[in-house]
C-alpha cells in the first residue's frame, strides 16, 4: 500500500512537471517564430501551470506537516476526513484517525483510574520519578483527611505531612508495610497503616503509596485484609498503567520516523489492540467492586427449601452429569427460611461453582447440600471432597479480589459474605474430615 502511494505521488509529479516542460518547449517554438500573441497567451497557460505545480507540492507537504504537528501536540480535534486527499496523503491519515481513536481510549481509561481511585474510602498516593520524585495522582480521600492542597511537588506535600515524607524517605522509596503516627491539626496523634509499592517500566518509575487509618479498622483480621485489598487494587492498576505507558513510548517513536513501513503500521494496530484489552480488564475489575459496593437491600420472605431445591437442581443437572460428580441435597423440604429468595440462591450457586472447580481432577467427586438447625438458628452447608484450600491462604479467601483461579475474578465469597450478612447471618469456613465445608447460618 505505501509503494502504491508513493508511486501515485510520483506520478502526479512526473505529469505536471511533463507538463511544464511541454508548455516552456512549446513557448520557445512560439516566440522563434515570433508569434506574439500566441506566445503570450503561452506564457499565461506556462505561469498558471508552475503555479499549479507549486499548490499542489505544497498541499501535500502542508498536509503532511500540519498532521504530525497535531499528533506530537495531541491535537485531535482537526476533521481531516473532510479534506479532499490524494492517495498519498491516506497512509499518514490513518495513521492520525488510529492515534485519534488511541488517543480518546487513554482518556477513557485516565478517567477510569481517576474514578476508582477517588471512590476508594482510603488515602492513595502516586509518585513518579523524573529529576526528582514528584506527584502523579493524589485522590479525593487522600487530600480532604489529611487536609492537604493537590500538590504536585514532593517538597511541598513534605511542609504538610513531614512525618509521612521522612519515612519514606528513610525507606529509600522502596517497598514496604509498617505503622506511622500522624498528627492532624493540632489534634491527637492517630496511627496509620502505610503500604508501598514500587513499580518501574523502560523508562518511567512510579511509587504508589495506600494509607488507612488503623481505628477505622475493627479488629486486625478485617485490618489485614484491608491491606490485602489496597495491594490488590495497586497491583491491578499498575498492572494496567506499565503496559500502556510502555505501548504509548513505542508509538511516540514511530510517529517520529519520517517515513512508516508497513511493520510499524502492524506495531501501531497490536499496540491500540494490547491498550484496548487492558481497558476491558479495568472495566471488568471496575465493575466487580462496583458489585461488591453496591448490594441491593434484601427484601426478605418465607421460602420453602424444596423451591431452593428444585432450583439448584434444575440449573447444575447437566454440569453433575458431564462431570461425573455426585449430588447429595438433604435440605427438609416442609422447612422454611426466612431469606430473600434470589440473593440467597445466587450464595449457593457461588458456592456449588467453586465446589464444582475444586473436583477438577478428581476421581470420587460428590457435593452435598445440608439442612440443619438448633433453637434459634438454621445452617446451610456445602460439603465437597475437592482439594480443599490450602492453610496459608484460608485467612484471605474472603478478601475482595482475591483468587488462586487463572481466570477467577475473586469477588464470589466476598460477594456472597456481604449477602449473608445483610440477611442477618453469617458465613464460615471450615475443613472436616478431609471435606471442604462452607456454612451458612441464619437466625430463624
């Protein structure tokens, strides 16, 4: 395509200037033979056709030079589809309407840091190293509790939060998780929980600094696995950002070459494509905490397990058969629970789906679905004989986010912990007898 353009543009060339030499050959002939009136109104036709010659070169490096200014300067608001463009001119213009595209999809996903980061209830701070470390991107929480203007200087966040930048210092900006003592306007010193993270691509360093304060934490399980959660949310977005700044170096370069190959054109689409992708990845980890932050209130009433019954056994019939595995339910089917039906459903198909993973490889796979209850309350169990969860990670499976599964998303125990909850009962977690057992327990 770029040798067919460019053989279009020398063509255009050749016949023009053919032209002009045509017509100079042709007013020489004229004034030999002295014929005046002719070879004026030669001259006329040999002036208009140079000045031809002169628009036309001049539209097409005009053309090519006003583009790449727009795109170093990030101007995309030109409407460049509405020129009336020789073939010549439509590499450079797909080139613009790509980086426009990419362009406005960086925006989007800018917006969408902005918009997570200033709807968590914790303080988030990013540094990025230039000549010196500087501010990237304070969030909402962060300058309303400390009370701090969004600065973007290192130096002037130190003359607010001296004790916060001291430690940091001291620390080097590297990785770490520890407690600090700050004091907020003459007021009683309260403890933070502090945890920093440290990220670097070819030529860019970010240091992504979480705080919380430890007595808006309940006890130091739910503090831990709010650290555990913070760390997350960092790992996701520089997940994100490190790759997108690195594929938006690259671009940077091939629109600096003065002429592009049709490999760099092939960069340009896998690079728009690999940012589009961490787009969709930030939508979907937006729209699970939004899931995670936003429950309906349950609108409770009596229902009968045997509905329970008929319907967890109508939607996994199948997926039991395919896979082998056997399905024992001993819910009383005249018992009634006081539940809003939907929800309660969605806790028990979460909890059978993650049965139904942990039987993979598997040779005797049962699950069990068990009714139970004592003076005041009823327990649901889901029993499995699956791998079962390994000891070192049984304090966090309730963390938002948090999955040992390749394409788990890590919000259905925390999702279905929130629902219980919000009916008045509670979900466990325990091992019995080589089994994996959660249950849930609700007050009659």
């Amino acid at each position: 395509m770029k040798k067919q353009h460019k053989g279009s543009l020398v063509f255009g060339l050749i016949v023009r200037i053919s032209f002009l030499i045509g017509i100079i050959i042709l007013e020489l002939f004229l004034f030999h033979y002295r014929l005046v009136y002719t070879s004026f109104f030669g001259l006329l036709i040999l002036i208009a056709f140079g000045l031809e010659l002169f628009l036309y070169v001049q539209n097409i490096f005009q053309f090519y030079d006003k583009t790449i200014e727009a795109i170093l300067q990030n101007d995309f608001s030109a409407n460049l589809t509405d020129r009336h463009l020789t073939s010549s001119n439509r590499n450079i213009l797909k080139l613009y309407e790509k980086l426009k595209i990419q362009h406005y999809e960086h925006e989007s996903k800018e917006l969408v840091y902005s918009t997570l980061l200033n709807s968590l209830d914790s303080a988030v701070l990013i540094l990025k190293k230039e000549k010196s470390w500087n501010i990237f991107l304070m969030n909402q929480f962060f300058a309303n509790y400390f009370k701090v203007p969004k600065v973007s200087k290192w130096s002037y966040l130190k003359n607010h939060l001296e004790s916060l930048c001291l430690l940091i210092e001291e620390r080097n900006f590297e990785d770490f998780k520890t407690t600090i003592e700050i004091t907020l306007e003459e007021q009683d010193p309260q403890t933070f929980v502090i945890q920093t993270a440290r990220t670097q691509n070819s030529n860019q360093i970010y240091y992504v600094i979480l705080l919380d304060s430890i007595q808006r934490v309940i006890d130091k399980k739910e503090k831990e696995a709010w650290i555990n959660l913070m760390q997350i949310i960092a790992h996701e977005l520089l997940n994100s950002l490190t790759p997108i700044q690195t594929l938006s170096q690259n671009l940077k370069e091939i629109v600096h070459q003065k002429e592009l190959s049709s490999e760099d054109l092939s960069d340009i689409k896998e690079s728009v494509n690999a940012i589009n992708n961490r787009g969709l990845h930030l939508q979907q980890f937006v729209e699970s905490y939004r899931r995670l932050t936003s429950l309906p209130t349950p609108f409770k009433s009596m229902v009968f397990c045997k509905e329970i019954q008929l319907t967890i056994q109508t939607l996994f019939e199948h997926t039991f058969k395919s896979k082998e595995i056997r399905f024992e339910c001993n819910l009383k089917e005249d018992s009634v629970l006081y539940v809003d039906k939907n929800q309660f459903e969605q806790v028990l198909i979460n909890l059978i789906n993650n049965s139904i993973h942990a039987l993979e490889g598997q040779e005797d796979k049962k699950i069990s679905l068990n009714f139970s209850m004592d003076e005041t309350r009823d327990f649901i169990s889901v029993i499995d004989n699956g791998i079962g969860i390994a000891s070192e990670i049984e304090d966090k499976i309730f963390i938002p986010f948090y999955t040992t599964r390749k394409n788990g998303a890590g919000i259905g125990l925390t999702l279905s912990k929130n629902i219980i909850e919000a009916q008045g009962g509670y979900l466990m977690y325990q091992k019995n007898e080589g089994k994996t057992v959660f249950t849930i327990s609700l007050v009659r």
